[in-house]
C-alpha cells in the first residue's frame, strides 16, 4: 500500500471513530474572544479562549521525513528564559528554582514509584487549571526545566493544550510540527517532530498543526493510543503535559483519565474554593491530584510574583492532604 493509499485509509479510521478530520478554514484558525472571560458560573462552560496563534495551514496528509531520522535540536534562549522568572539550569539556587524543587519532589517520588502507594502511569503528569489563564504553560515549563536539571531524571514536555499552544511561543521558539500532526497523520511518527534542546535531558513535543477538530483529537481513541506509546516508549522519561483548563473544555477531563499524576495550578487571589472543587470533581478517577498556588503575591525584590503552598492527596478531593510552604 503506498504512503497516500495509508494516508486515506487512516483519515477513514479517524472518520469512522468520529473524528471530523476537515481542514480549519482561515476564519476559524484566527477566530478570537476575549481571553480574561473568566467564568463566573458553576459547570462546563465554552472554551472561549483565542485559538493558537494561526500557523500557515499545511496539508493533513504529507509524506514525512523517515522515522529513523533524528530528532530535531533547537537552542533555548537560556538568559531570556531567566530574565522571564523562569527556572534556568544556569541558576539552580534561585527563588523560583527551589520553588519547584518542592514542587516536583513528591511528583518524582510517584513517578518512580517511591510515594506513598503506587501510582499507574505515574511518569505521565498533566498540569492543568480550573479556568483558562492561570499559570499552567508556565508551571509545564518550569516544572519540565527543573526535573530535566536533576542528574536521573530525562524529560519530555508535551504541550497538550492543542487549542490555544503556548510552550514553543514561551520558549522563544517559531512554530513546528508536533502532537497534532502525528495524530493525524500515520506517516508522522513521534522521533519526526520531537524537539532535542540544549537543555541535555529536556526534549520537547509541540501541540502541532491548528486544527478545527484538534479539541475532539485530544479526546480521541488515537490519543488514548499514543499516551499509551508515550508510556511504553519513553518509560524512563517523566512526561510532562501542558494541558487545557478542566472547566471550559471537555477533553481536558478525558485526557485527565489517562494521567498518572495531576497538577492542579491554583490562581491565587482569582480562583475560588468552590472552582477548584468543582474541577477536582472532573478528574475524580485520576489517582494522585496535587495543587500549586500560583501568582501569590509575597515580598520579592524582582517583582516576579512567587509560588507559596503545594498540597496534594491520594484519590481525594480535598486539597488538604498536604500543605507546606515552597519557599
Ligand atoms: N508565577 C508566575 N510568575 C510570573 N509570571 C507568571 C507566573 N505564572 C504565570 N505567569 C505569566 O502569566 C501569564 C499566563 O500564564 P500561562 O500562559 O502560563 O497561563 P495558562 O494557564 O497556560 O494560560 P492559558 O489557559 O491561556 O493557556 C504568562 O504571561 C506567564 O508568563
Ligand atoms: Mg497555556
């Protein structure tokens, strides 16, 4: 069967499982509202968050580079990463970098099985928010930066939040190839749009090609599929997944279900109580579920703002399990 000939078949297995697999028109690649729309209402609510910035449209189905072919590299900007607040292999005792030293320490301790019960899956971490706008692309990377600055620990950072993909634009990285693609095309495999970084153990895996029906692939039996790969194939790796907020999407709670570890980010001074419970409830099937305050405001000097509580508990969803002070 030739490349095309899979092509079309794959594009009919993802038809028939109900995925609509229709380019995005250029309107609906750079529909835009407001993003501070916070909701102030219980329950699901629409994703009215702005679209990913629009990409040049690409054909679904494209002969890729051989399978074989190494991963691509690109270079970090390090120094703007660290002007930005951000955890820097360059300064491993700065505030934000021992944030995150407590922050990823139990999350470590599951994923190498060494918590307090054993967690399934427990190299796969979703970090993801009540609402949009809260924190999570800038916790993914972070948290990614630090597990990578660990001497064991190798990492890869998915940035899952295929409607409106943050983490290349974060890093100061142009747009490329990446979940999107490999899940809608068969001819695209993982090794083809990984992103080796000068960051030795940190590797990147971008949201991919805007699609229109991108929401629906995040919740397809595809993606299901590939976190299974994911698991299987890099099962040394501690895979990070900057993912989309719990309570103005759907698939982020079917993503959630296929998690090992969840990262709730907390907007502090924004994000009630009772939104936070109510997304908790969401993924009450997600094993170990962890909270990070984010946006705190206490006395800094940078005028950065800083992390301040992390709890997490096993399988329950109050918060309370676990509360210290990061910093
Ligand atoms: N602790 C922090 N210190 C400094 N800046 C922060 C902090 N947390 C988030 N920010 C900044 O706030 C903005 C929003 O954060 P971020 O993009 O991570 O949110 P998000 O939850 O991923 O948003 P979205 O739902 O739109 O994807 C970004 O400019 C980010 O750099
Ligand atoms: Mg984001």
């Amino acid at each position: 069967m030739s490349i095309i000939e899979q092509a079309i078949e794959r594009m009919g297995q993802l038809k028939r499982a109900g995925v609509d697999i229709g380019e995005a028109t250029p309107d609906e690649a750079t529909a835009s509202a407001p993003a501070s729309a916070a909701p102030t209402q219980a329950g699901p609510v629409a994703d009215a968050r702005p679209t990913a910035r629009p990409v040049p449209a690409e054909p679904a189905v494209e002969v890729s580079r051989a399978a074989n072919e190494q991963s691509r590299y690109v270079d970090l900007d390090l120094a703007r990463l660290d002007s930005m607040g951000m955890v820097v292999p360059s300064a491993p005792r700065s505030q934000i970098a021992e944030e995150f030293r407590v922050i990823k320490r139990p999350i470590l301790a599951n994923a190498h099985g060494k918590g307090a019960a054993p967690v399934d899956n427990g190299n796969l971490i979703m970090v993801t928010s009540s609402v949009p706008g809260e924190g999570k692309s800038f916790n993914s990377i972070n948290l990614a930066m630090s597990i990578a600055m660990e001497l064991d620990n190798r990492v890869l950072l998915v940035d899952a939040d295929v409607a409106r993909p943050s983490v290349l634009n974060l890093l100061g990285l142009p747009p490329a190839k990446g979940l999107m693609d490999v899940l809608l095309d068969r001819n695209v495999g993982l090794p083809d749009v990984l992103l080796r970084t000068n960051v030795e153990k940190l590797t990147i895996l971008p949201a991919g090609m805007p699609h229109k029906n991108a929401t629906e692939l995040l919740a397809s039996s595809s993606m299901k599929s590939l976190l299974v790969e994911l698991a299987h194939r890099y099962p040394d790796r501690i895979i990070i997944f900057d993912s989309p907020p719990l309570m103005v999407t759907t698939e982020a709670p079917v993503l959630a279900q296929s998690m090992g570890q969840l990262v709730l980010v907390v907007e502090a001074g924004r994000t009630t109580h009772t939104m936070v419970k109510q997304a908790l409830a969401k993924v009450q099937g997600c094993q170990v579920k962890m909270l990070v305050l984010n946006k705190a405001r206490y006395a800094r000097t940078d005028g950065y703002y800083g992390y301040y509580g992390y709890g997490y508990g096993y399988g329950s969803d109050a918060p309370s399990a676990e509360e210290g002070k990061a910093a």
